[in-house]
C-alpha cells in the first residue's frame, strides 16, 4: 500500500474553525474518512477530526484529474489542502474544493464494527478495536462530557479554597484491612496497589485543610457487574474543620454546579446521548435518609427484609431506584458496616456519621466524618480487628494537631455513567480494567 | 489529654481574607499555633492555616480569666472565635483578640522536627514526620508551586485543544520491553504497572489528535540518587499530524509560559525558596544540539569519551550542565539507543528523530516522532528484539488510519526540583517511594 509522507503539510484549521470568514481563503484539514461517495462527475468526501466534519467536493474538470482519481476508503487518514468554498447544500453551508489530497494511512476493506451508526456491534468487540470505536459520534459525546466533568470537579473545589493533592499508588498497608488488593512485588518487599487517598487525603488535610485528588484507584474484585471496574478513577475530597453535613452540603453543590456545566457546554454532546430531558440540574438539598428509614421502607413497600447491620442487596437497591429516581443521601449506617476510620455517634455508638450518596439505584458516594483523636483510632482499629502496628506511619501523623475531618469519595467512571445514560460502566471508560480484561 | 469538641464552630474566614474591611467584625478562625508567647500580662499566639499566619493576643483583664489562662502548645490543633482589630505592631497590621478558644488536638512536648526554621532536620525524618514538615514555609512554598504547575500546563493544553485523557495503569505487556516493570498479580494472570503512557496516547492520538494525561507511572529501578524515585508523577503529550520539530516547539512555549505564570502568581514562594532570581522566564527558540554535537562537546571540553551510541555519563551531564546551565535540547540520538516507537530518519537510519529536554545537568523530557506505519513498527519490534505478538492488541490499533505523530513525557517531579531549585527529588513530592521508602 503507497502512502504519502505528511513532509510539510500541517494542519491551518480543525473543521469546527472552517467558518464563514474564510471563504475564499486555502486551509489545510486532517483527519478521518467518515464517509465518501462517488455520483461520476461528482465525489465527496466527508472528513471528521477530533471536533467536526466538513465536506470535501471533487468535480471533474475543477480540480485535477490525478486528484480527481484519488481513491480513499472509510476511516483512512488522510490531509486536504483546498479552498474554502460556500455551498448551501453541503453540511454547514461550506464545502472544501482541494487542490491536494494526501494518504497518510489506510485500512482493511472491512472494519472490525460497523461505524455507520446503523448497526451497534458487542461491546467486548468494540473494545478490542478501541480507536475505532472511539471515533463514532455516541463515543465523541461521553468523552467530551467526561473531559467537561473532570474540568468542572478541578473548578469547583479550586475556586472553594480545596488543594489538589497527588498521593502514592504503591502502599504498603491495606487502607480498609485487607481485602480487594492486588498485591505488588516491590522490590524484597510487599506491597499493594492503593484501592483509595483514604490515609493520604486525611492526613493532608491536616496540612492543607480541603483536599482534593483525581486518580485512579485499584480494587481487586472479581465481580462482573456493569457497574464493577478493576481500575477505577475517584475524586477523592477532605476537609478540615467539618463533619458529614458540610460534606453532604459541599457534594449536592458541587453536583449541581457540575450539571449546570454540562448543560451549558455539552448540550449538543447530552443531545446524541438522547440525554438532554433526563440529565438535568437537580434541585437542593437532596432528600437525606436514614439507613434505617431506607431498610424500613424497602421492608415495607417492597416486602424485603434486611436485618439492621446487614448490606442492602442489589434487588433491593433496584427498586428503591425505582421510587426514589434521583439524588438521594443515605446516612447514619451502622457501625459495624462502615471502616475504622469513620466515627460512631457518641451518643448511638451502634451508628455512625456516614453516608452513601445515591442517584436512583446507583451509589455514587461514600463518606463521612472521621475519627480524629489518635487514642480512639487505635481504639477502632482493635475492634475492626485491624493491627495498628500496621498502621504505625499513618497513626504517627494523629501526633501533630489533627484537625477534625471529613470527606467522601466518588466514583467518577459512575458518576459519567449516569450522566451519560449508559448501560454500561465500561462505556464510560477509555479502556476499561476487568477481571477479563487487560488488553488494550 | 482533655479536648474540646468542634461542635457548630465553623471557619468564617481563612488568615488571608482577614482584611482591614473587617475590623470590629466578629470572625472565627482554625488551624495550628505556629509560635506563642507569654509575656506576663500579655499572650500572643501565631495561629497558622493553609494559607498565612494571624496575631491572636490575649490581654489580662480584656478577655475573660478562663481564656487567659488557656495553654496551648506547638502546632496544637486550635479554633479561634474573636474580634479583629487593628494593631499597627501585628504582623499585617491586624490582630485578634479572642472571646473563645478551641483545643481540637494537641501534641507531644516535643516534636521530631525543627518547626523555626533555624535547624533543617535531616530529609528522611522529615518524610516519617511529613504532616509537620509539609507545614513549613518552605514545604508549603514548594506545594503550592506545584499546584500551580500542573494548572498551569492544562491551562496551556487545554487552551491548544488538547484533550485530556485517562489511561489505565494496570496494564498486560511492557512499554519499552521488559526492564524496570513492577509486576502485579493480577487475579489469575501476571500484568504490570504502567512505565508510561506511551502506547496508550499514542492509540488516542488517532481519536483525539492532541491529547496528554497527567498521572503516575511506576519505574522499578534501584536507583538512590537524588533525581530518581520509583513512583513518579508525569506528563505525556503527543500530537496528531505532528512531528518532532512541532513538539520541541509545543514544549518550548509550554515551560515558557508554565514559568511567567509562576512569576505572575507566585513570586512570594519563589522569593522564600531564593529562587526568584534564578527560575526566570527562558528565551525561546531553547537552543538545538544534537547528539553528536553533544559527545564531541564532551570530548573536546571535558575530555571524557563517549563512543557513539553510548549513554552520557552522570558525570558528562554535570559538566554539561556548568557550561549549558539553561534548557535546551539534545536530538538526534542513535536508534539504538531509542526504543520501537521512536523512528530513524529515512536517509540516515543510524539516527532517531528524538530528543532530550536538558535543564542544566537534568533530563526533564524524551521524545521524538513516532513510526505510525503498521508493518515498519513490527519490523522495529523485530529488531529491538521484542515479539510482536506481545503487541498485538496495540498493533491492532495501527490498522484504522493512524495519523504521523510525535510526542514525549515530562516528568514533573523533575521539573519542580528545577524551578523550586531542590537537592532532593524527594523533596518535590508529597510521598516519595523509592527503593526504601515504602511509607507513609
């Protein structure tokens, strides 16, 4: 297969920039065949890029006939040097006549999935062949929408005051004691993969007051949900001098003010998701519930029964999404349900000041207010059946003036998936990590 | 140790928000007493947050005998509820005189570092003490910096339409082949942890044309000097369409602009690190050696021999860097020296087109243009003496219109040892891991 070298050519305008102004004017484009059609005297080429498509117009007699015979095929890469023509029939009112047509890298004739958008190919097979399937307009739109959600997280807690943190992945004890890590052979020794900031986010927030970090965190489950990663990216947040309800507060704005965002730079991207009527700003406060308010009404209006400490089961958060479809706290989970680092109630002990947020059956958030006080951490440990001398690097910071805390963590390959009204946490994802899944 | 409770006190305002505008009014302040004194009648306390220091003074017979009588101690965790008022004297010209005060957390009569200033304790009882030390004037000018570097390069990106992307780190085959990977036992299978982002920006930038991540990869090197750490914090950039000379630019431009944003918005930390003289704005075009210009320098000026194809020994860097204090670049290394991905020049195959950003003695980035043809890349696989079949799912990716493109990573560690003019990479880190060091 002969291919041109790209030599000089570079690109003067992605399609999104090909505006009014510059009719008249010679651009050069890049980008992917989408499309192509050949009417005789007439060809077309539609070339989508990173942002848009523009029409490119061959027409026998105006441009050269070695251009004229150029041959292309679907998603080959390709640059066009042309001028920038109106033309009220062609996508946007403008059309590229070129003058040069340079093959900068084909395909096979037939394509692994089918990006016509006609038919939707299995997900495992759209997987393996990633780029391709990033490119359809579907994928364009999720990945936008994250990129935004990433940017609006960063704004939000910036302009409130929160440092962004970077913490080590590689950690030597367990966070919650154990269990869920992919171990790591690091070096003579044994470590772990961090499943979150948990330790690192409390302690610096004896330094930097609120704290924020977006990374990624590992969780060695085998679960094969599709709500389930093995490789998951968290907003992990802490703040100083707060305890569950300034947490609760600061999650429902920020949620409200990242949809806000979305709406006001993505519609088009909700749009192609059919999601621009169901991702909407929620109002606030978002409605808090007891854990026993909840236990006790999916006893009663759904007939299932779970005995207080017990988890709540997958059915039965299925149809608590039911009747409580959108942004729901739930709070005050018993203690023995909840790691050593959350406090119980001083006055319920069997409770403790924590929570999940919750959109519909899905659950976005965990949190609550921490244990502060050193002795009474050691003290939580032993009930956990944790050893604290395991713990000894992380306790030592509890010596230099620990502020009272709280925080949460939230998923945000979760929090894309529901905003995208996805079926799929994969789809959410560049390139998901599953227990079957490493590659690509 | 007895302590108070948090209860409903809130922060009202942060040190640095304690504005004339403010006198008279009632504010409620947290954080640590950075210094205290007692001169009889009369009590200071310095009470440090996140961003400044305030005056608290207590004065026999104006605040109540109960608060006067109050103790408190180094970098006790405190709450301040008080008036503020104007006191030429106070540092900033405002003090605080208090109506109540909080004791949230205490410490031990003697802490493990130096918290004046006047002695520098040594690095590795730093990091096992790193809450404290992080609350230093230097660490806390250091952070901040870097909170403003890594805005600062997604603000140049962004703004350049770049697209931010997330890619895994737990991944199946090694990036450069083999060496100085951290294995992981990943449920029944053996995978790794990512070296880079390499081949996974590489596949995006066939979606996204411009894309960078900034996140951790892993080096399992035992390497003790002070420029090496085995978990640290990188940029990756590649452009579509693009080749080396297009990212010698990019880079150019982006620590050009990364450093007047400092200036701009830092210059105080840069002044508490002595370093507001030296971290100045570079002139670009940075200058272009290559890596023959570079040995025969080293040759003629040191009179250390390097043989073609040959690494540049520390000790050459360290020369390098007295006559070559700034940034520049040294191209053209020989393929041999360069792994698969980076591709030889068509009329001198002996020579990649790469590159190496040098700030004085230290490597800051590698790069170079990329070979984007799939059947050369299994050809340069072949001769690194990889197996193609390892590759697999990423050739894969080769098949669907690949675009010529160029990039290279940045380790920001580095980078903030350079601006901030560290001895110790450890230094630029919140938690260093390194062969030793394993925690916190």
């Amino acid at each position: 297969m002969s291919m041109d070298e790209m030599e000089d050519f570079r690109k003067t305008h992605y399609t999104k920039d090909i505006i009014p102004e510059l009719i008249g004017k010679e651009v050069i484009l890049g980008g992917w065949v989408q499309n192509y059609r050949d009417l005789g005297g007439l060809k077309f080429i539609i070339l989508q890029d990173k942002f848009a498509e523009r029409q490119i117009t061959l027409k026998k007699g105006v441009v050269s006939n070695d251009l004229f015979d150029v041959k292309v095929g679907y998603q080959w890469n390709i640059m066009v040097k042309g001028i920038v023509k109106e033309f009220k029939k062609a996508p946007g009112g403008i059309e590229i006549i070129p003058s040069q047509i340079k093959i900068l890298n084909k395909t096979p004739q037939k394509l692994p999935i089918d990006m016509t958008g006609e038919t939707v190919s299995e997900l495992d097979i759209r997987l393996d062949n990633r780029v391709l399937d990033l490119r359809s307009k579907k994928n364009q739109a999720i990945f936008r929408i994250r990129s935004e959600v990433i940017n609006s997280i960063r704004e939000f807690l910036l302009k409130n005051n929160f440092t962004e943190i970077t913490t080590p992945k590689i950690i030597a004890s367990a966070t919650e004691g154990g269990t869920e890590l992919f171990p790591i052979i690091y070096f003579e020794e044994e470590a772990f993969l961090s499943q979150s900031a948990q330790l690192y986010k409390e302690q610096l927030c004896s330094v930097f007051e609120n704290v924020f970090e977006i990374s990624p965190a590992f969780r060695a489950e085998k679960s094969h949900t599709k709500r389930h990663l093995c490789e998951i990216f968290t907003l992990d947040v802490e703040m100083a001098f707060a305890n569950m309800q300034d947490v609760l507060k600061l999650l429902e704005e920020m949620i409200q003010f990242i949809i806000k965002d979305i709406r006001e730079k993505r519609l088009d991207d909700l749009k192609i998701l059919n999601m621009e009527n169901k991702t909407i700003v929620p109002k606030i406060p978002f409605p808090r519930y007891t854990y026993k308010e909840i236990i006790e009404k999916i006893s009663t209006e759904f007939n299932i029964n779970v005995e207080f400490g017990e988890d709540i089961s997958t059915e039965a958060y299925r149809k608590l999404g039911e009747v409580l479809p959108g942004y729901y706290f739930i709070i005050d989970w018993p203690t023995s349900s909840k790691p050593f680092y959350i406090i119980p109630y001083k006055d319920k002990p069997e409770l403790t000041e924590s929570f999940d947020l919750q959109k519909g059956y899905l659950e976005l958030t965990s949190g609550g207010t921490r244990v502060h006080n050193k002795e009474y951490l050691e003290k939580r440990l032993e009930e956990k059946d944790l050893n604290p001398i395991s713990f000894e690097s992380h306790l030592r910071m509890f010596d230099f003036g620990m502020p009272p805390h709280a925080g949460a963590g939230l998923g945000i390959d979760r929090f894309i998936t529901v905003l995208c009204g996805l079926d799929d946490i994969r789809e959410a994802v560049m390139y998901p990590r599953t227990p079957d899944r490493l590659t690509p």
